[in-house]
C-alpha cells in the first residue's frame, strides 16, 4: 500500500527554497486596483498598495499580476480610457507603476496590464476632435452611413448606434461612453500599436487584451461573421508581430467570451493564447452537479483544435470567474467543499490558470459589477489599514473570509490554494504537460495524464460527496507507481485501486 500524505518535492526529492523560487507556477492573479488596498487612507486602492502587497502576492506562488486598467478614466471601472499613455491619478504616478514592476520582477513576479483596445472614452481626446468631420480623427471611428440601420443590436446585446453631439451615429459596442476605433485606419492601428510599445518600455510583460472579439464583430449580425472573424484575427497578427519586435517575450491573452470551443481556436496563434470561457462554465457546472460533464474528453479535443492552428506553440488561460463574472463561491451557492474542489480541478490543468483576487479567501459576490469588485478582505473585523473604502460589502461573509483569518489556519481555502499552487512548482506537468483523457465508468469520477519531458502524472479527481474507488490496473493506471500528491488525508492506492475521499484529488506518479 502507498499512502503519503505529503511529499517534500517531485519524485521523492527534496527540493530547496532557492530551487522551489526559481520554478514558475504558470498562474496569474487579477486585481482590481481600486478594491485591494490603499496606501494613502483615502479609500482607493493604489499601485503602491499593491507593492505593499506583493509579498502576499507572492506568498500565493503566482508567477504573475493581471491589473485591470490603470490609465484615467471617468468611470469607477477604468474600460473608457481617456490617455492609453498616463495613470489614473487615483491610483498614483508612473513613478510609482515603474516601482511597482520593479518590485515585481525582483519577486519573479510578471505584470500584465489590461489593454481596452477595442474602444476609447467619449471623453478622449481622439474621440472629442473626430466630432468635427474634417478633423483627422474623425475617420479614427465607425460612424454610420446612409444605409445604416440605427436601430441595430450591437454584439453585446444593446444598442449598437448612439447620436453624438454633432447630430452623427456612431458605433459603440458596449455603451455610448465608449465608441469602438475604427480599425480599417491605419492610423488607427499604428496608434494602438504604440499604445504596446510605450508600455512594453515601462517594463510590463505583456497585455489582457480586452473585448478581443469585438474589433470588427460589432453587431449582433457579426458574431457569425466568417468576414469579421478573419478581420480580426489578421488584426491580432499584426499586433503581436509588430510588439514581438519590440519584445520577443511579450505575453498577449485576449478576451474572447464565446462557449464554443471551435470558436476560440482562430484566435491561437495570432494570440499567445485566450480566456477559457467554455471551460469556466463547464467546472462550475461539474462542481455544482458533482458529475464529470466531459472535462477531460473537451480539453483533449481543444487542446489537439488549438496545436494544430497555432504550429503546436499553444497554450491555454482556465479560470474559475473574473470581474465581469458573479463570484465561484456565490455561483456555488457558499458550498466550501465545492470551492475547494473548483480550486482543484482549476489548478491542477496546464497553461496559465488565473485567480480573481479574494477568490482564494472565498469571498462572495453578485450582479451588478461593483458587487463583484468590492474591497479585498484583509481582516477578520473588515476595517483596518489598507482596507479600501470606496464601497462598502454587500455579501455575507463574515470574519473567517479574510487573509487575517485564513493565515493561521493550515485547513483554509486560503492555504489550499497555496499548495496547490505549490504542486505546479514542483511537478512541471501540472503546467507545461500535454493532457490525455482517461475514460473512466464512474460518472463522478474525473481523470487524465498529464506528460512532458520532465515528468508524467495521472489526475483523479473525486467529484462527489462519497468515497469512490477506482480500478487502475489497465491502460493509464498500468504505469501508476504512487500517490505523489493529495489535496486531503484519507486517499488510498494499492492492488490497482485508487480509493477517494469525498471531493478530493490525487496526482499519481
């Protein structure tokens, strides 16, 4: 019988702290600026608050930081940028930004920056000169023509056309406050393509590129578009090639929230990869349903889909929720259990999963959006240095659901993300590895290999709230030697079977 609890490092080997800092996770964490933590005591959450906090940050093992927008903006959310190339005042200065990538990078810790590509501000100054028809700019955005409907449904699923106050139609996507950029105009791509360059010179490690789908899918008609997909995606090319040659490392992830698999794939290639959104939907609903809805079997599929259009250079962003998104725990009804087994499931796939801050604590949150962005819980009482202000909560959570708490208690959902973050470090498959299916009869029951150079592993993943046992005395389970890792006491192997606690996982060497 093999039965080990814990394991100091992959295959039986210790490792040291030095050699355990060096390996990357592959997971990234999303802030939201204004809701983490506040430096100056005025409510706002600031990028020197998020330098006082990277130590937490890297406490987590993430190899790196998504900031959701940064520049100004009218707006509490920052997605109507009126300077690509400034700061939002609130939020502090560029000396500030380039101490914070600093102090980032000296943690091993990358930075990623939203990038709100697809549309500006109303209040930009691109958009308040493109008012008057003979201004240059004007032809920098979508205005509507003669034979324009106006009363057409944006791909979103408002308006598309908003009157100016000039007596024109333009488009704007999301809401008359943020018109779309007219990316027919050259000059309008070699604005954005700037837009990269100068923040690649202030040290950010590449882009979130938001709304990637909607540079030409405006309408609702276009979302089927063959003609707007190839638009698109020819886009994204020469974005990535033209920043490529300013930093041949550059990371670009773009938002393309499609529930089709097949219609994520385009985007693999002229991106380094894209969100997930299928995958996102189909965990929670697993979780919630304690049933394997074809994880494994989908993933195999996509995987094979996105290494076939990419030249076999692909990867992939899984992610539970996100700031647009009700919040895992609220989604799974505050189940604890469910939460940690969604934390396991996500961590333990290839690529480069992303967390939504507070997640790892369990906070809980609903529509509409600034309930889904409120304020970092650092405390057990809620209030205290740092905290930001600028709304108050609107959940239930009560004192346990904060990093005060969950610090110094080894059981927390906080230090189960932690180690099984710690898993990614140490066994390289878990990141980079190449991910097979395995079938299995029990519909509860989750599993799959995962392979690269370094190492090969097998994911069993108890779905339910009772013990299962599984046989792998054939196929995949022919080559199993050991439990390596385990999210929770109580797994057993021996003789070929893998018994499973409730909601729990192993990884098998």
């Amino acid at each position: 019988m093999v039965f080990l609890s814990t394991i100091p490092a992959y295959a039986g080997q210790a490792a040291s702290a030095t050699q355990a800092a060096v390996q990357p996770s592959g997971v990234y964490y999303e802030i939201f600026v204004r809701a983490f933590y506040d430096s100056k005591g005025n409510g706002v959450g600031d990028l020197n608050g998020i330098t006082a906090k990277l130590d937490y940050i890297k406490s987590l093992g993430v190899s790196g930081i998504w900031l959701m927008p940064i520049n100004p903006s009218p707006s509490y959310h920052g997605y109507d940028i009126t300077d690509y190339e400034g700061i939002n005042p609130q939020y502090g200065t560029m000396q500030d930004f380039k101490k914070l990538v600093d102090e980032a990078h000296k943690r091993g810790i990358k930075v990623v920056i939203d990038m709100v590509i697809n549309h500006t501000s109303d209040r930009h100054p691109w958009f308040k000169a493109a008012l008057n028809p003979k201004d240059p700019h004007h032809d920098w955005y979508v205005w509507a023509k003669p034979d324009s409907d106006l009363q057409a449904i944006s791909a979103t699923g408002g308006p598309a056309w908003h009157r100016a106050p000039n007596g024109q139609y333009y488009v704007g996507v999301f809401t008359s406050a943020m018109p779309d950029l007219n990316y027919d105009n050259p000059d309008v791509r070699k604005a954005m393509i700037d837009v990269g360059t100068f923040w690649l010179h202030q040290g950010v490690d590449g882009f979130r590129l938001d709304a990637a789908q909607h540079i030409y899918d405006d309408l609702r008609s276009d979302m089927d578009s063959p003609v707007a997909l190839k638009k698109n995606v020819v886009w994204w090319a020469e974005y990535r090639h033209a920043l490529q040659a300013v930093d041949p490392n550059v990371w670009l992830v773009g938002e393309v929230a499609r529930q089709n698999p097949d219609d994520l794939t385009p985007y693999m290639g002229p991106l380094n990869t894209v969100f997930n959104f299928p995958l996102a939907t189909q965990l929670i609903d697993s979780v919630r349903q304690e049933r394997n809805l074809g994880i494994g079997r989908g993933l195999e599929y996509t995987y094979v889909a996105y290494r076939t259009h990419a030249d076999g250079q692909f990867d992939d962003a899984p992610f539970l929720s996100n700031h647009d998104q009700e919040r895992v725990m609220s989604q799974l009804d505050g189940d604890m259990s469910h939460m940690r087994l969604a934390a396991a499931l996500l961590l333990t796939l290839p690529g480069h999963p992303f967390i939504y801050y507070g997640e790892e604590l369990g906070m809980q949150g609903t529509k509409p959006d600034e309930n889904i962005r409120e304020p970092m819980r650092w405390y057990r009482h809620g209030a205290g240095p740092g905290v930001a202000s600028w709304k108050s909560w609107s959940t239930s959570d009560g004192p346990q659901v904060s990093v005060e708490a969950e610090q110094a208690d080894p059981n927390s959902l906080l230090n189960l993300y932690r180690k099984l973050i710690g898993w990614r470090e140490r066994v390289s498959a878990l990141r980079d590895g190449a991910l097979h299916n395995v079938p299995v009869a029990d519909p509860h029951v989750l599993a799959y290999t995962l392979q690269d150079a370094q190492s090969h592993v097998l994911v069993v993943h108890n779905l339910s709230r009772e013990t299962r046992t599984v046989a792998l005395d054939s196929g995949a389970g022919s080559k199993v030697a050991a439990v390596l890792l385990q999210s929770k006491p109580g797994i057993l192997f021996a003789h070929g079977q893998l018994s499973l606690p409730p909601y729990a996982t192993a990884i098998l060497r």
